[in-house]
C-alpha cells in the first residue's frame, strides 16, 4: 500500500527529472534516479515516472543505466505501451564495444517478459550466443530460456537448439552450465537435454572447472546416463572419486547420489562409496550453518538404515551442544538411538539423561523417547533413569516418561512389574491429557498389579465433569471396564457412576456411543466382556531389538540428495500425539525366515520368474514373467488415514457407476486389476503375523476381519518408487477370500453318494454305467478345477498414477508374502 503523500512525492521527482539544470549534472541526475528507486522500494507507486526514465537511459554510464533498468523491468508490464521505446536503446546498447554494457542489456531486454517485445529480442540473443565476451554468451544463453517461458506454447527454432548442444564445449565453464540449464527448461517436454556418451564424459573432464553450483548442475543431470558397459561405468566412477570426498557438500552429495544409482546393480561398490563419505559427513555435522548440519544429519539416518555401524565409532560427534537449536538437539538424539551398542550404551544413556532436564520441553521430551527406544534393549538400565527421572515431578517430564513406559511395556512386557510400583502416585503432577490417557491405559492393562488403581480411577471418574479431553474420556471408560474385570468389587460403583454420567449427561455422541457399548457388553455376561475387552497385554510380533533391520541401499537411494529425508519426522520417537499402544505399529523384529524369502524380492531386484510367483499365481504368472527387472522400493510414508483410503477406495466405485467401465479405462491416471492367489492357508493367519509380515516388507494394512470368518477381508496400501521413474504411486489393495468352494465341496459329495447308491441298483445295466462313471469322472476334474479357482484369494489392487512395471512388482513381492504365509501355515 503507497504511503500518504506518494503523489507529492511522484511530482518532486517528475519535476527534478524534466529539469535541464538536473539533467545537465550528471551526478546530480543519477541521485535524482537513485531517490526514484528508493521510494520505489518503499512502497511508492512511481509508475508514472516511465516515460522520464525511459529518456534517462540513454546515458554513457553504466551505474545509471543499472539503475534505470531495475526500473523499467519492475513496471514494463503496467505500461507496455511505452516499453516499446525503449527497446531501440537496449538494440543500440547491444551493440556497444563494452561487454558488461552488451550484458546488461541483453539480460534486461529478456526481463521485461513481455510477449509484444518477443520479435525484437530473438536477433540480439541469436548475436549474442557468438559474441566474444563469454559474460555476454551465458546472458544470452539464459535469455533464451526467459524467452521460451514467456511464449511456452510456441517452439524454440531448432538451429537454436543445436547452437546450444554445440555451446556445450564452450571454454567457459559457466557458459557450459547456462547451456544444459537452458537446454533443459526448452526441452523440458520432450525429458530434458540429450545426455549421450560424448557429453558424458565431456562433463566429467571438464567438472573441476565448474563452481559449486555448476558441478551439482552436472552431477544432477549426469544420473540420467547409464553406461554402456562395465568399464565404462568403472571409467566414469575413477573420474567422481575425487568429488566423492570434496570439501564443499553440495558436490559431496551430489556425487554420492550418482554414485549410488550408477552402481545400483553393484552393492559392494555402494557399500564402499559410503564409507568413503563418512568423513566429509563428519565435517558437514560441524558446519556453522544450522540448516547444512540439520541437512546432513538427515542424510546421516538414511545411510544409518543400510549401514547401521557406519557412524559407531563416532558416536560423541552426535553429542547436543548447549547453543544448539532444538531441532538440531533432537535429531542428534534419533541418530544416537541408531548407535547404541554395548560398549557405547551407558555413556549414551548418561548423555542423554543430561537432555531429559533442558530447558526447552520439546528436547526434554525427545531424550526421554530416545531413553525408551534404547529400553527395549537395554530396559533395566532404562527404566532406572525413567524411574528417577519421575521424582523429578516436573509436568512435562512425568507426562513423557509415563508415556515412554506405556510404550515400553507394549514392546517389553518383562518391564510391566517396574512399571506398575514406578507410576503409582504420579497422576498429582499430570497435567496434559496424553500423560493421562497413558496412565490410564496403564491402570487399565495393569489394574491387578498396581495396589492404588481404583483410588486412583476414582479421582479421574470424579473428575470427569470437567474434563475437557474427548481422548482421556474414551481411555477413562475403557480403562475402568478392564479394572472392573480384574478388581469389581473395589471399581463396580465407580463404574456405575461413570456409566450414567456418560450415558445421561455426557453431550459428546462418541463418548456416549462408547459408554452404551460397554453399558450393553455388560448385559451379555461377563465373559463376553472379557473376551471383548482382555486382549493381549504386548504385540507378540515385535522384537525387543532397538533400531531396524538393514535395508538395501536401492530402497532409499532414489531419494538421496532430496529434500525427502527432511522430511520424514521422529515417528517412532515422538509419542506425545500417539494414543493407546494397541494403535501404534512398531518395526517388527525380523527373526523369522520371512525376511530371506523376501529378499529376493524386496531388498535388490524383482525376479518375476521365480517359482514361488509361478506357483501361487493363475492368470498372473505370465504378466509377471513378461516383465522386466526394475528395482523397486515400497514405502509406507506419507501414511494414508482409515478415511482417506475409504473415500479413495469408493471414489473408483462410484466413478464406474457413473460413468459406465469403457470411461473409466480410458483414465491413463489410474489402473486396477484383479487376480487370483492360490494360498488357502492364509485366512486361517493370525492377524499379528500377518501384519508383521506385510510391514516387514513396508505394506501397511488397513483393517482386518477375524480369522476363520467368511467372507475373510484385508484392506492394504503402500507406496511405490521405482528407480526408473522419478514420481512415487499410491497403491490400495483387498485380499478376499469366500470360502464357497468348502461349501459346494460338502454338497457335491452327498450328490456323489447318492448316485453310488443308484448305480449300485442298475448293475444291469453295465453299458449305462460306464458311461455315467465316465461322465461322473469328468464332472469331478472340472469341479476340482473349479474348486482351485474358488479357493484362490483374490487381489484386488487400485493403482494411481498408472505405472505397470510397479504394480507388477507389488503383486510379486505381496504374492511372495501370502505363499510364505501359507506355507509355513501348512
């Protein structure tokens, strides 16, 4: 918004400008300009002044026609009228014998954008790419790039775009980068610029030549080019080992990530370039700029997840500086967590107790997370700082160990009976409502064995009237139900009240619906209570191993150099926005033989002809051996809500109908299949190894329905990235299994009796016979037959954006997944 008094301002200065005494001083008429560009940057509209500076420009000196152009530039496009005459002078200009004039007016002749003025420019910059001046050369390499946004629906001339290939050999090096910046922003359509064996390695010599940027330009582009043979690609790796460990880690990263997808196929030579950037990541983590410490160590936890013994003997690199930022603390202490080993652990645990009592709570927090993740390891250790830490009685201090232990027990049940005697009496210093729907839960699972839980009930149950959490509400009724199981004498008039209140006062429809459940559970019987509500205490599919299994490098090095690691949060760190246990998924211990079945599928390369797809699929088997290998990569994140993939999965339901079939498949965004899985075995799965199995290879699933319930159904989804395709697809999956074919095999075999009955009383009729035996005989292969395709599980999979090759790879690694299931169910 112009301050008051702007068009006093805008007349002072028209009338200094149309002085001949002013124009005639030189110094004086560029201090005059000079006040046209400061008021101009505080907001006063001196737009009216154009056609004054349009006169002004043509001058001799360089410092005022800079300052003319910022001008002119800034509101060419309020009067383009008038920006036409000024364009004869930037011609002129063009021509003149000093470069940086030449330079400074082709750069601002192509940032007036305007459309009008497209005629005007294409000679000068067409001149421009031959002038001897290399700073003129890369202004006018860039220009024709501003030129092809200004008019995107028009073409470049092709001469054009051949004069930039062949400026690629330009002696200057920034001119070589203007060059594939440029080439890749006019052929963007098209995939960018042409990268070939010739321009390969005419980049790689001349890399040195190149500032920061321009190498991390070349290096970026260079990831499209795959050799052509093993040496060349062993050529092409000797000439970036010296950026491998360059001191300035742009290049450094840059490098490593083409690294990594050159030598995709070759694990061990992946494996060496890492150690070998270990250094210039250790120096990176010192940096004085916050943002390039947090940066490298995010890509410090992405190699930690391939590597996991790469930083250990480094460990006190991590270590928190007081003057630190907090984001910087804490993402310190995940990487800690990734690093705890026997010799290192009680030096790790006394550090990160120096943590738990900083000043800002968040960082408290997240030590005290980090103490519970190395608890499930190391709990005895852990729960002695967890327990001290609770004398403290500090609100957020208590909040967050009460939220530790409850996840700790969930994981480690051995911890339960120091749980239970730590958390009594600590509910006077919880304050928020995620330490107290924690200590509920605790109250709850653990009632029997904490001596002052229905006192302790009691007061939040009197309290609840001005209770303003809906989450401890709903923790609150099922807590109390499950002390009432084990201890009703002590909680039934509680838990009365508690109903009542719920039932008759409470104004919240969920908290109502809740109490209502329970209300009637009640009426069943005691024993369905306890069946509904008694499940298991801790998730018997987890590990009590800290940190996660090693991954391949192919799964996360797509991703490499991104800003994809800066975003992926302390999930399993931060508990202050997780509920009750029974909803938080944990990385499951890979201790079975699942893991090496699926390694052939998930860690390297998909193998489409194995005999495991061959014997579990029917009319996928040859799709999937038509196809070739791809590395491919699942990923769970971002997390899809139990909503989202409703409204996505009925989305295509309600587009069909709607629309008609023939509509929806001409949708090139979207594809769905449907197969069948012979793996009957499968229904009878528990839902935790099931589970366990699909996150081991980074399905998460979405619902269940009970085991040896027909019809049987599983809802699933994952994230997709192939190393060939840059975008990532969304995949949502149904497993359905009927059971029909058990039902017709019941009636087909009383049919059969029956009609052994009858042939027996017709032995007479011998010739009649054999032909009803035949036809019998024939009826049973095809009902066997029929019976296979009935017992399948069918898959049902809805992809989006369409990638065939991924969905393909899916259905090989979820195929492998259900026929390990099956047969170790057998």
């Amino acid at each position: 918004m112009p301050y008051l008094g702007s068009e006093d301002t805008v007349r002072e200065l028209r009338r200094a400008l149309t002085n001949p005494n002013v124009q005639s001083d030189q110094l004086r008429y560029r201090n005059t300009i000079l006040k046209v560009i400061r008021a101009m940057s505080q907001g006063v509209d001196v737009s009216g002044l154009f056609s004054e500076m349009v006169k002004a420009c043509a001058t001799v000196d360089v410092v005022q026609k800079k300052l003319v152009y910022v001008f002119l530039c800034s509101y060419a496009t309020l009067n383009p009228e008038l920006s036409l005459l000024v364009i004869n002078t930037l011609r002129k200009d063009c021509q003149d014998p000093n470069p940086m004039v030449r330079s400074l007016a082709l750069r601002n002749m192509t940032n007036l954008r305007l459309p009008s003025l497209v005629e005007y420019v294409e000679q000068p910059l067409t001149a421009g790419l031959r002038d001897r001046a290399a700073c003129v050369r890369r202004v006018a390499v860039l220009g024709w790039a501003k030129l092809h946004n200004l008019q995107t629906t028009s073409e470049i001339d092709a001469a054009v775009v051949n004069e930039l290939y062949s400026m690629l050999r330009d002696p200057d090096p920034v001119v070589m980068v203007n060059c594939l910046r440029a080439l890749e922003e006019i052929l963007k359509d098209e995939g960018g610029v042409a990268i070939n064996k010739p321009i390969t390695h005419h980049l790689l010599n001349r890399l040195k030549e190149c500032d920061i940027w321009g190498q991390c330009e070349i290096l970026r582009i260079l990831q499209r080019y795959r050799p052509q043979s093993e040496d060349e690609l062993f050529d092409i790796l000797s000439l970036l080992d010296a950026s491998l460990v360059s001191p300035h880690p742009p290049v450094m990263a840059a490098t490593l990530s083409l690294f990594l997808g050159l030598c995709s196929g070759l694990p061990a030579v992946s494996l060496a370039a890492l150690e070998r950037v270990r250094g210039p990541l250790l120096a990176t983590c010192g940096s004085v700029s916050r943002e390039i410490r947090f940066a490298a160590l995010c890509h410090i936890q992405l190699l930690l997840r391939s590597v996991p013994g790469l930083m250990g003997a480094h460990y006190k690199r991590f270590f928190c500086g007081y003057a630190e930022p907090a984001f910087i603390k804490q993402r310190k202490m995940q990487v800690l967590v990734e690093l705890v080993n026997d010799e290192n652990v009680a030096m790790l645990l006394d550090e990160l107790r120096g943590y738990c009592t900083d000043v800002n709570t968040d960082t408290a927090q997240a030590a005290i997370s980090a103490i519970g993740r190395i608890g499930r390891s190391y709990s005895d250790r852990c729960l002695e700082i967890l327990t001290g830490l609770l004398g403290l009685k500090q609100e957020h201090i208590t909040s967050a160990v009460v939220q530790t232990m409850r996840d700790l027990v969930w994981v480690c049940p051995q911890c339960s009976d120091t749980v239970c005697l730590a958390v009594e009496g600590c509910e006077e210093t919880l304050q928020d409502s995620q330490g107290r729907q924690a200590l509920l839960w605790l109250l709850g699972v653990y009632g029997e064995r904490i001596s002052s839980a229905p006192y302790t009930m009691e007061v939040f149950i009197d309290g609840v009237r001005s209770e303003a959490s809906l989450g401890v509400k709903m923790e609150l009724l099922t807590a109390t139900m499950r002390l009432f199981l084990c201890r009703p004498a002590e909680t039934q008039d509680m838990l009365g009240r508690l109903l009542h209140y719920c039932i008759e006062e409470e104004t919240d429809m969920c908290v109502r619906d809740q109490a209502l459940l329970y209300y009637n559970l009640l009426h069943c019987g005691i024993e369905e209570t306890r069946r509904a509500l008694q499940g298991r205490r801790s998730d018997p599919s987890l590990g009590v191993l800290i940190g996660r299994p090693a991954e391949s490098i192919s799964q996360w090095a797509f991703s490499f150099n991104t800003l994809a690691p800066l975003r992926q949060g302390s999930i399993e760190t931060e508990s202050a926005s997780r509920g009750s246990p029974e909803h938080v998924t944990f990385d499951p211990k890979p201790n079975t033989d699942l893991s090496e079945t699926l390694s052939c599928s998930h860690d390297e390369k998909l193998n489409s002809g194995s005999v495991s797809a061959n014997q579990c699929t029917d009319s996928s088997a040859d799709v999937l051996a038509s196809s070739v290998t791809v590395p491919l990569s699942l990923s769970l994140s971002p997390a899809l809500s139990p909503e989202e993939f409703e409204r996505l999965w009925l989305w295509r339901q309600a587009l069909h109908a709607e629309q008609g079939p023939e509509k929806v498949k001409e949708d090139e965004d979207y594809v769905s299949i449907e197969e069948g899985v012979q793996c009957p075995a499968i229904p009878h799965c528990s839902p935790q190894s099931l589970q366990a199995a699909m996150q081991l290879v980074n399905i998460q699933t979405m619902a269940f329905t009970p085991p040896h319930t027909l019809p049987w159904r599983v809802y699933l989804y994952t994230h997709t990235h192939s190393a060939d395709t840059a975008h990532s697809t969304l995949i949502l999956g149904e497993l359905l299994y009927t059971g029909e074919a058990n039902q017709k095999a019941g009636v087909k075999k009383g049919t059969g009796d029956r009609e052994g009955v009858v042939e027996g009383r017709e032995d007479k009729q011998m010739k009649e016979g054999e032909e009803d035996a035949a036809d019998e005989l024939s009826g049973r292969k095809t009902a066997r037959k029929d019976r296979e395709e009935e017992e399948a599980i069918k898959v049902t999979l809805k992809q989006q954006p369409r990638d065939e090759k991924a969905l393909r790879g899916f259905l090989s690694i979820l195929t492998t997944v259900l026929q390990t299931l099956s047969s170790e169910r057998a």
